[in-house]
C-alpha cells in the first residue's frame, strides 16, 4: 500500500512523563505519561499525528501545549508523552528528529471485509 500522506514536518522531539503526571493539559484532563500524546503548538488540539523516528511509528492525539515558548523558537516543535517516545527510541536518547503526519479526522474505524466461501454443513454430531 503506498502512502498516502506527505509529511508535514521534520523537527525535534523530547519526552515529558512523571514530573507533570496528573496535571491539567490544554484539553482539560489529567496528563497521563503512559498514554499516547504529545503538546504541540502547530496543530489543534484533538489532531492525530503519526510520528515516525528511525523506522518506527506512533500515532499520538495532541491534548496539550508545548514544548515551551523558548524551546519552540529553537526548533523543538513537539513534546511526546513517555509511553509515546519510548515506543520510538530510549529514554536516555533525550532529543529525537522525527517527522509528523497529519491523519485525517475520520481514521477510528478501519474496516477490512474478509471474504469467505459459505460452507454448509451437517448436523453436530457429538
């Protein structure tokens, strides 16, 4: 399957996790380290994002701000959740270059039809 979406930026990742645990995000719902998130001043908030680093991939739902003012205009344009990055690289890595997709609104359902030739079959016979 070719795909589909062009990538709409190639910046600086960093991670945040337990130091912001239970804390309001811009959404309004506790930050939560182990889900898949990120704070990023470029997309609205509710936009999924597939970020792509070294030939993995997540998909992330932007629910907060960030990274901060002074890190934006250095070129660091995006913040994962923990459980996020590490599914991309090491903690310990720190900074990541990745690239961002923009997902289109409508992806929650993807729906594959398998198709099977009816057999009929006889009695149960226990």
């Amino acid at each position: 399957m070719t795909n589909l979406l062009a990538a709409i930026i190639v910046t600086v990742s960093s991670w945040y996790g337990a130091e912001c645990e239970g804390l309001p995000m811009a959404n309004g719902r506790p930050f939560d380290p182990a889900a898949m998130t990120c704070a990023s001043w470029d997309f609205p908030l509710g936009t999924r994002l597939k970020v792509e680093h070294g030939g993995k991939s997540v998909i992330v739902t932007v629910t907060d701000r960030g990274p901060a003012k002074r890190l934006y205009n250095k070129g660091r344009r995006l913040d994962l959740s923990r459980a996020a990055f590490q599914k991309l690289s090491p903690l310990s890595a720190g900074l990541i270059r990745v690239r961002l997709y923009k997902l289109p609104e409508k992806t929650d359902r993807i729906v594959t039809y398998e198709h099977r030739e009816a057999t009929r079959m006889g009695p149960r016979k226990n």
